[in-house]
C-alpha cells in the first residue's frame, strides 16, 4: 500500500472514531494516539527521508492535509460533547419554581401584647398619647402622690414588694397619672393619656389573679371634664373591643386617688332589646373615677380650674373575657402551643 493509501485509511478510521465518541477524556486519547509524537502521521512524516525528492513535498503536504482535517473533526467534536455536557448539567439543575418551599416558623405578638396595641390604636385615635413609665417606681408616686400616705389603710388593697422603705415595684399603673400631670403644659391644652406597662403585686396565683400582670392607665384632665365623658369613653372602648352590643355598669367604689370611684363591668355576651337585665352576667374589667382634688394639688394642677377622670384596666382580664380564657396563667406559662393561637 502507498503512503497516500495508508494515510486515507488512516483518515476515514479515524474519522469514524470521532464521530462516535462521546466523552472528552475518550477524544483526547483519540487525538494523542493519531496526531501526538508517537502517532501514525509523525511515523510517515518522519519516513520522508526514504522518499524521492520529488515525492517528498506531495506526500509532506498531503500528510499535513489529513492531520488539519482531523485536528478540525477533534475540536469538532469537542465543541458539540461540550455542549452536550452544559445540556445535561442545566437540565439536571432546573429549578422548579413552583415547588412550595421550606416553611419559615413565623412568630406572633403575645395575645396580652395585642390588646394592648388594640388599645393603642383606639386611644391615639381619640387624640390621647401614649406614655410608659418605670416599673421599679419610688413609693412617693406609686402612693403618696396617688393619695395614699405612709400607713394609710388603703395600701393593703395593693399587696406590695418593696425594693427599699422608699422604692418599690409597681402596684398599678396610676403612677403615671402624677409624673404626666407634674410634666403637662396647661397652657397648651388637655392632657389626654394612656399608660400601659407591667404591675406586680404579692397576689396569690389563681386563676383571676396573678402577681404580675398588666395595667392600661387612662387620664384626661381639662376644664369641665364630667362623669358623663368618662361613661362615654369607656362605653366606646368596650364595644370596639368586644362588639357593638356589649354593655358596661357602673358600680360605687372606693379608689383613694378618684371621688367618686367607680368599678366597671363589661357584659361577657351581647345584649339586646329582649335580653332581661337579670339575665346580663357582668365581668368586672377596671377600676375609674373622677380624680381626686388632692391628687390634682400634689402634682401642681389646680383643682378649683381643672378636674378628670381616670381610669385603670387590666389587659389579662380583656384578654380573658374576649378569647374564653377561663385561667389568666395559661398567659405566663409561655406555652407555644398555647400562644401560637392568638396569631
Ligand atoms: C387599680 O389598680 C387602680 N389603680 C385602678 C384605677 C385607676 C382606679 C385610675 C381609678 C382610677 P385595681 O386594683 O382594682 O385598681 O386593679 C385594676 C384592674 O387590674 C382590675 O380591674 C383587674 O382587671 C386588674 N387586676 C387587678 N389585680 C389583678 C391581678 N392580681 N391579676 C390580674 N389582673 C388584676
């Protein structure tokens, strides 16, 4: 077989390799074998010698022919594996987009916390602002200031943790009542406040009472402010908490800090033109009054211009009443389970 012969067989075999192989590491053999130092096409180039001089640039530019036509097919090929192999990985990669993802635990605001936002809301609607205060308080405004001085019988309503003889945890919000009155600019206007934030008490824990709990404190202290404006506001609050058809009473009572005073009670179901008022069950919800003369005073308000009502709520019981809670430490177990309803 001449040279020329033995170099197209080469081609057309080598060709047909090509043209099927389908891995990169199987075509890089394929060119090493055929094109590299010790393959076929060096071995005849390296022949030449034994060639006539006149053969010699005709079988040299043929054998060169041959190895660019297979080193085209190798990179050829290569090019269409390559493709071949992206195909498939981005195939294998395709993200569903439509597939649900993993769920994200989502946490929910406490259920006492909500009330109180609830409160919030409806409050500043009204044009009333919102102050907090400490709840390690000194005993001069949790109760002198409240009117109730150092050994005044009224201070065992309110079972107390002292700090010192002079600073003490909190008992009620009403503190807020002195140090927003001390700080309020007349001049300007009314002050209409609320004040949420912890209480704490040496209570026993039952199933009404626990010894830390919330308090939502109101005021508002203007001139002509009457008994009429204070039943109004908490009437409006109760029916946008609890629905338009509940009720509140009024009973007498005695706060030391309001005259007269008064506890408020909420209807636990609607009442309507049948329902007979003997059938109302009432839930007692919070504590108000006009505030008393001497507290104006003591803050540096005076009585004979100005007067107000004020108000203490307890947020537990809200929370109690408006979701049938019938155990108001189900909300300071921190159980999950038991929380997570409130979302
Ligand atoms: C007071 O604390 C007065 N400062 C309220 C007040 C403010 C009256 C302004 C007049 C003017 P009392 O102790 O009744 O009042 O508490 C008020 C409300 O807090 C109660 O109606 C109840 O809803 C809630 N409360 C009282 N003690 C507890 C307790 N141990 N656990 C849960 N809630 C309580």
């Amino acid at each position: 077989m001449s040279l020329k012969d033995t170099l197209l067989e080469l081609k057309q075999t080598v060709l047909n390799k090509i043209s099927v192989v389908e891995d990169l590491d199987s075509l890089n053999q394929i060119r090493i074998e055929t094109l590299g130092k010790k393959g076929p096409i060096t071995e005849v180039l390296r022949g030449m010698k034994d060639l006539t001089a006149q053969e010699r640039p005709q079988v040299g530019a043929f054998a060169n022919e041959i190895r660019d036509v297979l080193q085209t097919a190798v990179e050829e090929r290569k090019r269409v594996i390559e493709d071949k192999v992206l195909t498939a990985k981005l195939s294998a990669e395709t993200i569903d987009v439509t597939l649900p993802g993993n769920q994200i635990a989502k946490g929910n605001a406490h259920v006492i916390q909500q009330i109180i936002e609830q409160l919030e809301d409806q409050f500043m609607g009204m044009g009333y602002q919102i102050a907090e205060g400490p709840e390690v308080e000194e005993d001069r405004y949790n109760f002198e200031m409240m009117n109730l001085p150092k050994d005044h019988p009224a201070r065992d309503m309110q079972d107390t943790f002292y700090i010192t003889d002079e600073i003490l945890m909190r008992t009620q919000t009403s503190p807020m009542q002195a140090r927003m009155m001390e700080k309020h600019d007349f001049s300007k206007g009314a002050l209409k406040m609320i004040s949420p934030g912890r209480v704490y008490r040496r209570d026993t824990d039952d199933a009404t009472h626990s010894h830390q709990f919330h308090q939502v404190e109101g005021l508002v202290i203007d001139k002509n402010i009457t008994m009429a404006d204070l039943k109004g506001t908490l009437l409006k609050m109760a029916q946008e908490l609890f629905g338009e058809k509940h009720q509140i009473r009024l009973r007498p009572s005695y706060f030391p800090f309001t005259e007269p005073s008064v506890e408020v009670d909420v209807s636990w179901d609607e009442v309507t033109d049948k329902t007979q008022p003997e059938d109302i069950k009432w839930i007692e919800v919070l504590g108000a009054g006009m505030v008393h003369p001497n507290v104006l005073a003591m803050a540096g308000v005076d009585p004979e211009i100005y007067g107000g009502f004020a108000f203490g709520l307890g947020p537990d019981r809200f929370a109690m009443l408006k979701y049938g809670v019938d155990d108001i430490r189900n909300f300071y177990l921190n159980d999950v389970r038991f929380l997570a309803q409130f979302d």
